[in-house]
C-alpha cells in the first residue's frame, strides 16, 4: 500500500485590527425637502412617537439551505407575521422632525427623521 501525504493548513486569526467598513445601499431619501415637504413633515416634542396598525396581512417565510450532501442535514429557518403592528422612534432635541414620503408621519407609507 502506498504512503500517502496529506498536508492540511489552517488559519487563525492573531490580532484585532479595530477597522471596520460600512457601505451605504441607496441615498437617504429627502423628504424634508422640495415642493410639498410641508404637507409630509412635522415637528414633534421630544420623547416617544409612535404608529400602530392593525391592517397589515399576516403570512409566514420559510427559507433554507439544501446542504445535506455536504454535512449531513438541510438547514431551514421560518418568521411568522401578525397583522398588528407598531413603529416607534425615539426624539431627542435635534432629532424631533419626522417626514412622509407621500402624507404626514401619521398616514404615510414610509417614514424617515430627519434633524430639524
């Protein structure tokens, strides 16, 4: 019988570095500004603000990841949603404006804050 050399390598990481990266997605939208920003923007006191619906549709995701050939087993992983729902955000001073992309915070279908 043959004699067979196997050589494996391995890493292992030695220090920390402290860096890090962030990638921006898309450009934050400008609600706040251009025509009709006063129709979609408002000012509120500092604190808590806050929407709840109950109007949404309830459905649930299920995705996985067919692995088995490779460690034995397929992987899978599932999130149910309720109709209800609520969006909070928290105001300080310099952060009190939020902004609609179609109406006021309270009835749009997107909302974003925005320093006033």
């Amino acid at each position: 019988m043959p004699l067979r050399l196997e050589l494996y390598r391995r890493w292992r990481p030695m220090v920390e570095t402290g860096v890090t990266t962030e990638k921006k997605l898309s450009k934050r939208p400008e609600w706040n500004k251009g025509k009709g920003a006063g129709k979609r923007c408002g000012d509120l006191t500092t604190g808590t603000w806050s929407r709840t619906s109950s109007s949404g549709k309830s459905y649930s995701l299920s995705t996985g990841v067919k692995i088995q050939k490779i460690i034995g087993i397929d992987l899978s992983t599932s999130r149910n949603y309720a109709s209800n729902s609520k969006l909070t955000y928290s105001l300080s001073k310099s952060t009190r404006m939020l902004c609609g992309n179609n109406e006021k915070p309270g009835q749009a279908s997107k909302i974003a804050q925005y320093r006033n």
